[in-house]
C-alpha cells in the first residue's frame, strides 16, 4: 500500500477515535490532563489534513489508484458524518442542518458514482470547496466551544455557510448531471437512433 492510500486508511481510523473522545465523559472533562475538547480538535484536525495530504501526495507522486479513488471520499463521508453527528449528541449543532449536509453528500456522491458508470466524470464544483472549507471552520470551532463558548458565534456561522453551499452546490450537481448524462436532443443523436426512437413515438 503507497503513502496516500496509508494516509487515507489513517484517516478512517481515527473516525472511531474521534467519536469516542467526543462523547465518552472522561472525568474532569480531560485526558491524561488535557481537555477532551482540545484533543478531539486535534484528532479532528490531523484528520483533516491527511485528506489535502493523501491527494497533494498522490498527484505529485503519480500514485493515483482505483483502492484510493474508492476509499478516500468513503473516508470523508465517515468523517464528516462521525464529526457532525456527534456534534448533534452534543447538543453543539441543530439535527436539521446535519440532515441537510449529510443528505447532500450522499446525493452527490450516488450522482458522480451514477455518472462515472456511464463514462462521464462530473468534476468537482468550487461551491464544494467552499462547503468543505466552512464544515471544516464549524466542526473545529463547534468542537472547542464545548465548555467554553468563546467560538461558539464563529461555528454556528461556519455550519450556516456550509449548509447554504451544501444546497447551491447540490442543484449544481444536479443541473449538470441532467447536463451530461440526461437524455440527449434528438437532433444531438445519431441519425440511426433519432429515426428509432421517432418510429416508437409515432
């Protein structure tokens, strides 16, 4: 296995990790003298950072996989959704915005494997990278107003950013997903298959 693919196998492991940190009430609220909030921001973040590594890593090497292409957005999904639903429990951020992010990714991600299937590649839109960016800025600072609600303001920001990304980006997906793979114009098809689909709806 090459360093990405270990990178993103890291990354699943530590969804388990981070979801127990979060909600298991260690007494005094620390670990081993740190607060559980600081750490699990920590694992949350290293987390995050092997997902811009194990990309920047495999383009630059040239070690792009099909195991990696499979199991790096399932990586992101499992963090995403550890992270958020845990936030839930916490009682940190609103179930129905969780819904709508987590609805979202799953959409998106039935929609490019559907394309993909059908030899078309749906590349990744620029308002997913902005939701990516702010669920990432409310997760972390979610995550440390536990106890402290000094980043509270900037995580209930963050988190109405990304849902807001999250339904723009998502009709985006679907407009061009309609775009490429919906059914073509007739004057697009074949000459062939026009004059068969016109003798079936006469």
């Amino acid at each position: 296995m090459n360093l990405p693919n270990s990178l993103t196998v890291t990354r699943i492991f530590l969804v388990p990790l981070l979801v127990v940190v979060l909600l298991t009430k260690f007494e005094g609220r620390q670990i081993f003298g740190v607060p559980n909030e600081i750490v699990g921001a920590a694992i949350f973040a290293i987390a995050s950072l092997t997902d811009w590594a194990d990309g920047y890593l495999a383009r630059r090497r040239k070690q792009i996989t099909p195991l990696g292409q499979m199991i790096d957005p399932l990586a992101d999904k499992l963090l995403t959704l550890a992270a958020l639903v845990s936030l839930v429990q916490m009682d940190l951020a609103p179930a129905w915005m969780v819904a709508v992010i987590l609805g979202r990714d799953f959409a998106v991600t039935a929609l490019r494997s559907l394309s993909y299937a059908r030899g078309v590649a749906i590349p990744a839109s620029p308002l997913g990278k902005t939701k990516m960016v702010a669920q990432v800025v409310a997760i972390l600072a979610l995550i440390l107003s536990h106890g402290r609600r000094d980043f509270f303001p900037l995580g209930q920001a963050a988190l109405w950013v990304a849902v807001a990304a999250a339904i723009v980006s998502a009709a985006d997906y679907f407009r061009r997903f309609n775009l490429f793979v919906g059914p073509r114009p007739a004057e697009l098809r074949p000459p062939g298959e026009r004059r068969a689909t016109d003798r079936k709806v006469g």
